[in-house]
C-alpha cells in the first residue's frame, strides 16, 4: 500500500534511501531532507509498511505567479506502478492558484506529462556538476 503525503511529519533521512538514481555526484539522505524541508511544496510516496519514501516531487515558487518543480523522482524498484503520475497530479493540484508551473524534462519523458495536461516548451539551463551533492550547503 502506498500513502500520499504533502508534509514531512515524522520523516528522516532514514527514511530516504536510494534516490538520486545515477546522479555521478548524489546528495546525501541528509541533504535530500533538507532540500525537501526547504522546498515551498512537497508531496511523498510513502511505503505504509516500512514508512519509508518511495517517491518524491517537490516545487518552488515565489508565491505570487510562478512556480517551478524541482525534482520528481520514483524509487527504481516502484516504478511503472502509477506513482510518478499520482504525485505529479496532486502537485500540479497545488500549483494551479498560480499562473506558471514550470519543469525541465528530456523527450522521452514528454509524453509522460502532456497527459497530465503539460505542454512542451523550450527551456535553458546551467548546471554546475561540483555543486551536484550540495554538500557545501550541509
Ligand atoms: C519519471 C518517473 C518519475 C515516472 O514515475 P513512475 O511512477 O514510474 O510513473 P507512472 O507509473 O505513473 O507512469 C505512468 C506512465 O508514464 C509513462 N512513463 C513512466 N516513466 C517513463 C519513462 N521513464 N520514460 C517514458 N515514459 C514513462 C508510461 O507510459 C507509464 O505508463 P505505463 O507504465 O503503462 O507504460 C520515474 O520513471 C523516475 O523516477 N525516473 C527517474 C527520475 C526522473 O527522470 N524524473 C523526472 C525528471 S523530469
């Protein structure tokens, strides 16, 4: 059974292992806690038995017109299950009072979310590959 939650009650970083799947230069559990603590929205997938996270999306916003999901992730051995849509359908729930919700995905995963009700667009990034684990930020 997998619950749906939009707080972190009772969440440490114990309870976040195995995500960040083939990231070269991962965060830490800790810091995963901390980016979900500071995120303006949260929802987690949790396993009922073990009450550990399965799955996670978080978004940020300014609080006015924009926000900005930042990370969706469904833990490998739990995905196809219809996790990555039930957690992208409750955190586009709490982003419709804004004018924007915004992500940055590859193609493969276009599909994914135009049926959620997303259309595509041209995005631009910058990342810096040493700031990855954010381990400066701890
Ligand atoms: C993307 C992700 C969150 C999807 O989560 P999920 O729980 O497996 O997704 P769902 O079970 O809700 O998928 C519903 C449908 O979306 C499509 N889909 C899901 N994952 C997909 C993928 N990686 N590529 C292409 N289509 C995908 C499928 O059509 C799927 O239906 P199907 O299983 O009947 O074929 C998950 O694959 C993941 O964590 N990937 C690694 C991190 C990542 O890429 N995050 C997104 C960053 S933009």
């Amino acid at each position: 059974m997998v619950r749906y939650v939009e707080s972190l009650e009772n969440i440490t970083a114990r309870n976040l292992r195995g995500f960040f799947v083939g990231w070269p230069n991962p965060p830490s559990p800790a810091t995963h806690l901390k980016l979900l603590k500071n995120s303006d929205h949260v929802v987690l997938a949790i396993d009922s038995v073990s009450g550990n996270v399965i799955g996670f999306v978080t978004a940020i916003s300014d609080g006015v017109l924009s926000s900005y999901i930042s990370f969706l992730e469904v833990l490998p051995g739990r995905q196809r299950q219809g996790i990555g849509q039930e957690l992208m359908r409750r955190i586009l729930r709490r982003l419709s009072k804004y004018y924007m919700a915004d992500l940055i995905c590859d193609k493969p995963l276009e599909a994914f979310y135009t049926r959620l009700g997303m259309r595509a667009a041209t995005g631009m990034i910058v990342r810096n590959i040493n700031r990855q684990s954010g381990r400066d930020q701890d």
